[in-house]
C-alpha cells in the first residue's frame, strides 16, 4: 500500500469520524473508533492465521459480498460449528501462534452484519467481545482495555434502542469506509497513529498528553538506537530494552522500533508507562495494532514520579532493570509535591529535588537511574531547564560535572498540539567519551504552518547528522568546552553558545565621509552654475 493509499485511508476514516461524532465530543469519539479499529485487526489477524492453520480445512462461506469486512457468516463460525470436539485444542493452538484467541460471534464481520441489519443484539454482543478481549483472549489479561468506552452512554443516546441505532450507524459506516483498502497490519497501524495524531491536534492542549509528533519523535528515535559511545558507526544490531516512563499513546516507543528495524535491527522488549488510563489503553491497543506479541512489550498504568511500577522499585542493586535506550516526552514543568521521603528516593537522591513549580528535572532524573551504562537517553523538555536556578540549577551542574549531558538540542517554537513555547531535547549517557558539550540550535530551522510550525526531513536530517558526526557548522552547531560552560556558571542557554543573530555589515565612516564631501561640492557646482543663468536673466540667485 502506498503512502498516498494510506494517507487517503486515514482521510477517510477522519472524515467518517467528523460526520458522526454529532454532538459528542472529539476526545469521547476518539475512543469508540479507535476500539472498532482494534477490533477490526484483532479479528482480521485472527482469522489470517487460523486459516493458515487450518488449512484445507478452512471452509468457505457463501457470503455474497467479498469485502472482508461483510462476508458472513465467517468461515470460523462455520468450522466452529462443524467441529465442537476440536475447539479447544484449535484455540490452544492458536493461543501459541497468535497468542490470542477470538470467538466467531465476537469477530469485526459479525458485528459489521449487526450493524448493517440494525439487529437489537449488536450493543450487547458488543459489550459481551470487549469483555471477553479483555479477560479471556490473552494468556496475559488485558484488564479493563475497554474501560473508557462506555456503551451505555447518554452521548450515544438516551434509550437503549437509540443507544443500539448509534452504533449501528457508526459501525456501518466505518466498515463501508474502510472496506475497499487493505487489511494487513502495517496499514491499520499507521491509519490508527494518523487518527491519535489528528485527534490530538484537535484537542488543543490536551494532546500533549498522549501524543508526540511524528517529526520530534524521528528525531529522537533516531538518536537513541545509534552507537552510544561512536555514534558515526551507527545504529545498534539490537537493544534488549527500550523504555518510555511517560509513554502516553506509546508512538514514541514504536518509532524507536521502527527505525531500528529499517536499519535491520531488533528490540528485546518494549517497556512503558504512563498515568492516564485513557491514554494507557490507547498505548497498548497500538502496541498490538502494530503487530507486536503481548510478549513484547509491557505497558504499566501508574504514576512516575511516585515510582509505582514495582519492576523499576527493586531495591537489590544485582537485580536492577536497566535500559539501553530511553525516551521520553513528559509533561512540561508539571507541579508536583516533593516530599522529605521523596528526597531519599533512591532515583533523587544524589542529585536532589526538583522544585515543586516543576518536575521537569524529576522526570529526567527518574529515567537516568535507569539508563544502562552502554545506553542512550533523549528527553524532550522546556527551555527553562538550561538555565532557570535554584534547585534546578544544583541539578544541572551535578549531571554537568559527572560529565553525563552529552548534547543539547534546540528546536523550533510552536511545533506542538500542547504548547508554543520552544523546547530542547536532552541527550545523556552514563559513560560518555567526550569530554565537551554539543549544543545544536535548530530553533530557525522549520517549515512555517498556520497554527503549528512543522520540520520537514532536511531539518530532521541535519539534527541527525550533525549529532551523529559532532559537526560545527557555523552559527548551527558548536562543541563547548567544560571550562566554557564553568564560566557560564553551568548555565545551558544555547544561545550563549551558538549565536544565530545576523552579523552586522560594517560601516567604514572615512568612506562616507568622502562621500558627504564630494555630494557638498557637486551641490555647491550647481548651484554657482544656476546662479549665473539667473543673474543673466536679471532674477535673484537662491541660496
């Protein structure tokens, strides 16, 4: 499929998303697409794979229509039926293939055929698939995976019935929108991460807290899987361990993936977490709508800062989980309440608190403790970091001074749902090979938008690169010196670095002297010659 076909895919399923929402809101509309959605590829993933293994034995239905969304009965049911004495053993099978297994009541063709018909029972067949998904599909349960879609909701309509006719109505439509473009995984994946980012660009500052654009989150991703130590040699072969401890709809984490995997590597596991459970049943039904086992990855519902996830709270130093690659796009200066326990938690304590008007420095400082000696991290956040004082400033001048800050880079202003302020992204290693700085500012660097600035792959490019190499390109990059940064008082402001203004041209007074001479003279010429004509005529001369 062609990344016009997607993007039309992705136009489409928007559009149907705009015409239907009514009255509801987008952030409420957002989760029942996305859930049909993920329902659709569970299902259409289930039935490829029980096909392959039952082969022959896989019947086919006299369905009219084709499409795959419409044809009904499924071939399962029909293989169910004829076959009650081998369910269990197909299902267990299926469970080591897959690792998950669905009925045929509960399949997206099913439910499609519901909907179309306008049957009564599609808003409990509904209600009955989520919970069994939930409970009973996976080895591993997914608890409450569904627990923000809410089908009894008075936004879908005031009756019972009314409730079943919305439905329907959006069910249909979204399987006669989608009916005519592919069914593989890479398809849904990517119109399902084109949906959260347009969702997220239409909820204004929430966004921020479950998305992060595509561009921003390239950069990132790009940076995290090369080399650690020489980064010119590249990207890694393979990272056991890739963690994003605010991981909101988990993109971040499949970029890292992604790109690896375009440059022929491999990640161990996917680690994440994050606070909003909205948010976290998003993450991991796109975990699985990427086609990642539930094997692969591993996505905690729980507060950060608090340190919840109990396999990030193992108090036996030989047992500690460490990361090779870290990324991160937290909640820009987030209030928070620091404590006296929390100043002897183990992750702060010997670099200290971040104030309480902003955990920018806490979340920084609770992924570096997990950030494996041969690892790399990239944080995203504000500006403020580089240079605001007081604690932070204590912070800084720690993490400077153990030589663990190993590049700064700074972006372009507005190119975020959440905020415009501009922001700069972190780069730190525990054992680092140079002994300066990199500061990169690409703050001029972007493609201007009406409401949004954006980066287009040259600007990505060069951030890249310029971080790969250790590049100084005039008035774009520069590698400071410790003792530079000391005289600056360890204060990170880029600009005090790499300065963008414009020289100006100099002025060489002795030549616009001459000039002004020379202008006088040829005034003065002129006028004596003007005078004389005036004399002749018997008129005044002027002056």
């Amino acid at each position: 499929m062609t990344q016009q076909d997607k993007n039309k895919l992705g136009d489409t399923l928007w559009d149907i998303a705009d015409q239907l929402r009514g009255a509801m809101n987008a952030d409420d509309f957002r989760d029942y697409m996305l859930s049909f959605l993920f329902l659709r590829y569970l299902s259409f993933n289930y039935e490829e794979a029980a096909k392959k293994e039952l082969g022959k034995d896989y019947p086919e239905s006299p369905s009219k229509d084709n499409r795959a969304d419409f044809i009904v009965p499924p071939p399962l049911k029909i293989w169910y039926d004829k076959n009650q004495e081998d369910i269990e053993d197909f299902e267990m099978q299926m469970r080591r293939k897959v690792h998950y297994v669905i009925k045929p009541k509960y399949l997206w063709s099913n439910v499609t055929e519901l909907a179309r018909t306008q049957d009564n029972d599609l808003l409990e067949t509904l209600q009955k698939g989520f919970r069994y998904i939930e409970n009973e599909s996976f080895e591993t349960t997914f608890k409450g995976l569904f627990s923000e879609i809410n089908l009894n909701s008075e936004k879908l309509g005031k009756t019972s019935k009314e409730r079943n006719d919305k439905l329907c109505k959006i069910i249909t439509k979204i399987a006669e929108g989608i009916a005519d473009f592919s069914t593989d995984t890479d398809t849904l994946g990517d119109a399902y991460e084109y949906l959260i980012g347009k969702f997220a660009a239409g909820s204004g500052k929430k966004a921020g807290e479950f998305y992060t654009p595509q561009q921003i989150s390239t950069i990132l991703s790009r940076i995290v899987i090369l080399d650690t130590q020489d980064p010119v040699r590249g990207p890694k072969s393979k990272l056991d361990k890739v963690l994003d401890f605010a991981c909101g709809s988990g993109s971040l984490l499949l970029n890292v993936r992604t790109k690896l995997r375009e440059n022929g590597g491999t990640i161990g596991k996917i680690y994440g977490q994050e606070k909003n459970v909205t948010t976290y049943n998003l993450a991991r039904m796109n975990m699985l709508l990427h086609g990642m086992k539930d094997t692969e990855f591993e996505i905690f519902h729980g507060d950060t800062l608090l340190n919840q996830w109990d396999i990030l709270n193992e108090m036996n130093p030989s047992k500690k989980i460490e990361f090779e690659a870290i990324v991160a796009n937290p909640p820009f200066s987030l209030r928070w309440e620091p404590n006296d326990t929390l100043a002897e938690d183990f992750r702060f304590k010997s670099h200290g608190l971040a104030p309480k008007s902003a955990a920018d420095f806490a979340f920084l400082l609770h992924g570096f403790h997990f950030l494996a000696k041969e690892g790399t991290m990239a944080i995203i956040l504000p500006y403020g970091v580089l240079f605001r004082g007081g604690a932070e400033e204590r912070i800084r001048t720690k993490l400077l001074k153990d030589n663990n800050i190993d590049t700064v880079i700074g972006l372009p202003s507005n190119l975020f749902y959440s905020t415009g302020i501009p922001v700069c992204i972190l780069v730190l290693k525990k054992c680092k090979k140079e002994d300066d700085i990199l500061f990169i500012n690409a703050g001029e660097h972007y493609e201007k938008g009406k409401r949004q600035n954006s980066l287009e792959d040259k600007h990505i490019y060069k951030i890249v690169e310029t971080y790969q190499h250790r590049y100084e390109i005039e008035r774009y990059s520069r590698k400071v010196s410790m003792e530079e940064i000391e005289k600056n008082g360890y204060n990170l402001n880029i600009s005090r670095y790499v300065d963008i203004s414009e020289e100006e041209v100099p002025i060489d007074l002795q030549e616009v002297n001459k000039k002004l001479i020379s202008i006088n003279e040829s005034i003065k010429t002129n006028t004596d010659k003007h005078n004389e004509f005036l004399k002749e005529l018997g008129l005044p001369p002027i002056n």
